[in-house]
C-alpha cells in the first residue's frame, strides 16, 4: 500500500497521540506551577535550612536531562524487590509507580517544577529594592506586600521566562515514547516501524507539534498584552505642555 | 557479412563483460547487527559483540573468504541502514515476512524459531484462549514478528500489546510486574530468560505459536534469513551458498551446539 | 569499589561520556556558527534573508529535538542518498554521531538567533554610529566593536543555551548513539539493575552542568570587567 493509504489507515494512533502527549504536557504544568510558587518562596528564604533543600532538588533536576530522570523512575524503581513485591500486593499510591503514564507524569512535573521554582525565585530576587521599601513604607503586612507588590511586580518577569518553559516541557514529553507510551512522538515510531516511510511519520509528527507551540505563543503573547498592557513602555508620546 | 560477424563479436564480448560485472563477488561487505538480543547478539563491558548471530556471520564470511566489517545498528534502523546504504546485509536474526520480502530481499533461513509466550509461572495465564488475554498487558519488541502477530490478532479480542524497543527491556519489564506476559521467539526466550536466574519464576505458556490458519502462516514467516537490499542478488547467492556450505562441513552444527542443547535449525 | 558497582561498565560508562562531551562541543560549534549567521541574516536589508531566518527559527524551536533526529537519522540519509545519486557523486555516510551533531546543531542554531539577535538589539546603536563616524569598515566596526559588546550582553543566556545542549544529548541514545546514556541503558538492561547505572549517567552529567557552570560564571566576570551594574542604594 502506499503510504497516503497507510496514513489514511493509521491516523487515528495520531490523534490518540496527541491527546496523550497534552494530558502529559498539562497536567505537570499545572502541578509543577502549584509546586512551585511556595518552593520558589523558600528558595529565596534567607534561612540556609528553608532554601538548601529546595536549591538540592533544582540542582538536581536542571543538572541532569530529563530522559535520565523519566528512566529512572520507570525502569530504575521498578528494579527493587519492595517495589515488585508492593505491586503485587497491590498497595494502591505505589501501584501508580507501575503505569508507564504515572511514571512519566512524575518524572515530567517534577522535572518542570524544579526549573520554574528556579524561574519563579530569579524574578521575585530581581524585585527592585525601592518596590519592597515603599511596601513597608506604606505599612503594609507581609502578606499584602506579597500580595499587592512582589508577585504581580515578579510576574512581568516571570511569564516571558515560564512561556518558554511550558514549550520546552511541551517538546520534552516526546520521549515518553522511551518508556512504551504512544504519545504523538510515539505514534510516529510505531507507524515507521510498520511502514518504513520516515518522512510521512516524522514530519506529521512535526507538523502537529508545530501547530501546539503557535497555539501556546499566541496565547502567551495576547494573555502577556492583556495582563502586563501597564507594564509596557510608553506606546503614545508626552502630552504636550508637561 | 564481414560487418555483422564483427557487430555479433562486439555484442558477445559486451555481453559478457556486462555480466561479469553484474555478477559481482563481494568481498568487502558490511554487516548490521543488533547487539540487544542475547544469546544471538550481545555486546560485552568491553564493547565487543558475541552470540549465535555473531558466529554464523563470522562463519559465513570465512566461508565467502570475504573481509566483513560488523556495524552496530539499533533494532529499527536496521532495515532503513540497509536501504540508505549504510551496510549490505543484516544478521540480527530477522524473520523472513512477506512484508519485509517487500522492502528487502532474503537469503535462505539460517535458522528457524516459532513464537512463544512467556508468563510467571504463579500468573492466571494457563493458555492462549481469547478469554484468558482478554485484558491482559502483553509485551513485545517493537517492530518484531511478535509484535506484528499480537497486534494483528490479539489486539482485536481486547489485549494491550506494550511496545519496547529491545527485547531485554520487555524482560525487565515482565520481572517487575508491569506486564502480565511477553511474546517472542521461543529460542531466545528460552536461552536468554528461562533458562537463567532471572527468568526462574517464568515459563513458556501454551504451544508455540506457528500459525493455525493460511494467513497466519504467512504473517509468521518461514524462518530467519539475511536480508540485503533489493537487486544485491549476487550477494544473496553468495550468502545462501556459504549457508548450505557451513552446514554441509559441519562448522553450523558446532556454533549451533555451543549456544542451544538443541537444533535451531 | 565503584568499579565493582558497575559491573565492570566503569570503562564503557567514560567512553560514552567522551562521545556526550565531543557531541555537546561540536554541536555547540556548529549552532553558535548558525546562530550568527541567522542573527545578521534577521538584521539584514534583504527581504528574502529576513523571511528564511524567521522561518528557520519559527519551525526548529517549534518541534521537538528528538522528532527532528528521528526524521533526520531515518529520513536524512534516504535524501542525501538521492541528492547525490541525482548530483552523480557518492553519497556521504551519515552515521548516528554525525546526526547527532547536525541535528543538535541545527537546533540550537535557532536558538542562539535569537540569543545573538536580542544581544545586538541591545548593543547602543551610538557604537555602531561612532564607529562607523570613525570612518572603520562595515566589517571592522562589526568585528571590533558590535561583536565583543554583543558577546559580552549574550553571555548569560548563551550559557543558558549551552547547558540546555548538553543535556539534550541524552535523547540521541534513543537513536543508538553509543553515548552515556546509551551505555547506562545496556549496562541496565545486561545487569538488569537499571537503577545504578542512570544514577550512574545523571552524575556524569551532574559533573558536566557544574563544571560548566562554574566555567560560565568565571567568564561573565571576566566579560563584564568595567562595566558597572545598576545597583539601588
């Protein structure tokens, strides 16, 4: 058969695929980022005790590839005999441990809460000094000043870095397909692998992968116009006269 | 007259030079292995590879008294290396299928291995009746002959076929328990799993699988061959004639008792 | 004792770490090549240069690293195959590193456009005015005065990107590079203790990011002598 044939045939692994690839893509970015405002808050805690266990877990996981990481949790874990033997006893938080998904889920929001801690304690360290004065200036509480200044004024700072890390996890759950599951990538291999048509399988692949990434910098680019439009630089001239 | 004896002389001649040169002996040839797939090929601490598949092809190209480079290749890139050029022939103990019969051309087999599935020997599978798979997480290499019968007809009565790409992953994903049983080649199976440590709480489920109806059959194959690429017919004669020699001289009977207790031919 | 451990992979394990460190700098050499070449490209008055670095960077950075290997390793060697045929020449062999490199290459490449398209955004266009009053060459000025400053701005994020390579290599084992994730993938599976052995590997690579770290932060000191930072106080 020809391969128009075979992907007439075999598309719907594709849109299987797809769907996979976006619950692994949103569900530890949503995860990670709810992980990471009160580990991102510690990181930047003065105390040696509060911020080093925070700094050891984002050393960790931004110094080693997220690949290694997903391996180790699905294939490494599942070596030791308390794991097997947790399995076969059926106890219920580790049997997760057993599906490829679960492990994957894990290994991804960890991976992205690390790096949007570390995104989310640059931008609140990069608070200009007179914001947080003129916070205590007004006598507001801790957090208010939180509340009112620090985050909204980190955010600016935040969304143009963590728009970039949602299209780098975007891309990373393609090697989802390492640990057996037929995300879009996956989808892709195991049509080659049938049909032998490189072309047709990757660049579809591509193509959709493609489509998301615009979708999402589209989306950034007008939440980024809607919700920082005051932090932008002046857009019309001085008013003459001041 | 004159004229047309000298053209007829001409043609001869360029006949046989034409010949001569599509009748090639090959005497440089590079072979693909996989290097995951023990005991057949296997690669050691020390990055040299080792195995049934290993020695055939050692033995061959001494047979062929051709100098033969081995090239590592992973599972499914060994086909498309083959296409691309990049080796001439493959020994990775690849199932002759009238699928690949359309991408490749094959030798002879060099030897032949039904499909077997291997369960714990404690698991609720007994035997291979649609009512006992329903449901049931079997694992197989991606791309193999296992993978392409549980797909083709487990699939629909309701099985999950997991993917892999080598068959020692499936291994260590069938101890840890995250499938229920694994499809493969009985020989391998046998030599590579149960027949060690690691596969002592495992055993072969139900006959091998040979194919039951015209179509299976088919889909099943008959035997490993050497693939080469479409058109290298005179290096798949130089292949099959190399095999019946290794096995009239007795040098495959050897190599075939240092790996298996039986005949894999 | 750590030799033990391993199971006598110890060897193996710095072999691939040698291929991870040559794959990591030739791609890096290749990208940052690519990345300037794509920055002047976004800068020049060509219409046509413009629109095909746009759309160098718009669809590399738009799909995944390892999709882009996949069609490049199976794919690139079937088109190179016709190209050359079709050119009457031998087709060169593409083996998985040089993928590797090409792939790893190409993509960064993007990124680090933009990474030197931002950096010369930010050099003060006064340099280049004065420079240029100064009556030095198109080229000169660029070389002696834009290039260092924008070096010098692009440092971080250039660094940034270096680190991001690195640790991409990891998925060319996916495609059979024998680097040290590859190595701890056998390794694991012969010994069927896979756990040791990617421990094994994210130490390697925990090595590398450190020490690269370490490295880049000497740098941006040294880069950034006389310039003073804006400090509130």
């Amino acid at each position: 058969m020809t391969t128009l044939d075979a992907l007439l045939l075999d598309y719907p692994a594709y849109l299987h695929g797809l769907w996979l690839t976006l619950q692994l893509a949103t569900i530890p970015l949503v995860v990670g980022l709810a992980g990471a405002i009160p580990l991102a808050v510690l990181r930047i805690a003065p105390s040696r005790l509060l911020s080093l266990p925070v700094a050891t877990f984002t050393y960790f996981m931004r110094g080693t590839p997220m690949l290694a990481q997903l391996m180790i949790v699905y294939y490494g874990l599942g070596q030791f005999e308390w794991m097997q033997r947790a399995w076969q006893n059926g106890s219920p938080l580790l049997l997760l441990l057993r599906d490829p998904y679960y492990c994957a889920l894990l290994a991804f929001t960890l991976n992205t809460c690390a790096y949007t801690t570390e995104i989310l304690a640059g931008a609140l360290r990069a608070t200009p000094y007179g914001e947080v004065e003129a916070a205590q200036a007004f006598g507001m509480s801790r957090v208010t000043a939180w509340r009112r200044i620090l985050l909204p004024s980190a955010m600016r700072r935040f969304i143009p870095a963590y728009s970039n890390e949602v299209i780098l996890l975007l891309h990373g759950t393609s090697i989802a397909s390492a640990v057996t599951l037929v995300d879009l990538t996956g989808a892709a291999r195991d049509f080659y692998a049938n049909y032998y048509a490189p072309f047709a399988a990757f660049l579809l692949a591509g193509a959709m992968y493609f489509c998301l990434t615009m979708a999402i910098a589209v989306v950034v680019r007008r939440a980024e116009k809607k919700y920082l439009a005051y932090f932008q630089p002046r857009q019309t001239p001085h008013a003459k006269g001041r | 007259m004159k004229k047309l004896l000298s053209c007829l002389v001409v043609f001869a001649a360029l006949c046989t030079g034409v010949t001569a040169a599509t009748a090639k002996e090959w005497k440089d040839i590079r072979i693909g292995y996989e290097g995951a797939y023990p005991p057949f090929s296997q690669i050691g601490a020390d990055g040299k590879p080792s195995g049934f598949d290993i020695d055939i092809v050692q033995a061959l190209c001494a047979q062929m008294k051709a100098n033969c480079t081995l090239v590592q290749v992973n599972w499914d890139g060994l086909i498309p290396a083959l296409q691309a050029q990049k080796i001439d022939a493959i020994v990775a103990s690849m199932a002759i299928t009238a699928e690949r019969k359309q991408q490749v051309d094959f030798t002879q087999k060099y030897y032949n291995s039904p499909r077997r599935l291997v369960a714990a020997k404690s698991s609720p599978i007994k035997d291979l009746t649609p009512e006992t798979l329903k449901g049931k997480r079997i694992g197989v290499q991606r791309g193999t002959l296992g993978d392409k019968y549980a797909t083709a007809y487990w699939l629909p009565l309701g099985v999950q076929v997991v993917k892999y790409a080598t068959q020692d992953d499936v291994y260590l994903d069938l101890r840890a328990g995250r499938i229920d049983a694994a499809l493969q080649d009985a020989a391998q199976a046998y030599t590579a799993f149960l027949n060690t440590p690691k596969g002592a709480n495992f055993k072969f489920v139900g006959d091998p699988i040979v194919g039951t109806t015209p179509e299976q059959k088919t889909l099943l194959g008959e035997g490993y061959g050497i693939p080469v690429r479409k058109g290298d017919d005179d290096l798949r004669q130089q292949f099959n004639q190399a095999i019946d020699a290794i096995r009239a001289n007795g040098t495959y009977q050897q190599i075939n008792k240092k790996y298996f207790d039986f005949d894999i031919y | 004792m750590i030799d033990l451990m391993l199971s006598g992979y110890l060897p193996a394990l710095l072999r691939g770490a040698e291929i991870t460190i040559s794959l990591a700098v030739l791609s890096l050499g290749l990208s940052i090549f690519l990345g300037l070449v794509g920055a002047l490209a976004k800068q020049s008055r060509s219409r046509l240069l413009r629109g095909l670095s746009t759309i160098y960077t718009t669809v590399i950075r738009g799909v995944p690293e390892f999709v882009l290997m996949l069609l490049i390793f199976y794919g690139g060697q079937i088109f190179l195959n016709l190209l050359f045929k079709a050119m009457g020449l031998h087709p060169p062999d593409l083996n998985a590193f040089l993928t590797a490199v090409l792939t790893i290459g190409f993509i960064f490449g993007a990124y680090f456009t933009e990474t030197f398209r931002g950096a010369i955004l930010a050099v003060p266009r006064g340099q280049m005015e004065a420079a240029l009053a100064f009556g030095l060459p198109q080229w000169k000025a660029f070389f002696r005065i834009l290039f260092p400053q924008m070096l010098r701005i692009a440092l971080p994020a250039a660094g940034n990107n270096w680190l991001v390579l690195l640790k991409s290599t990891a998925v060319a084992s996916l495609i059979g590079l024998h680097d040290v994730m590859f190595i701890a993938d056998q390794a694991g599976r012969v010994t069927q203790t896979p756990f040791t052995f990617y421990l094994a590997a994210c130490i390697v690579y925990l090595v590398l990011t450190t020490g690269s770290t370490r490295l880049l932060n000497r740098l941006n000191l040294s880069y950034s002598k006389g310039v003073r930072e804006g400090r509130l106080q």
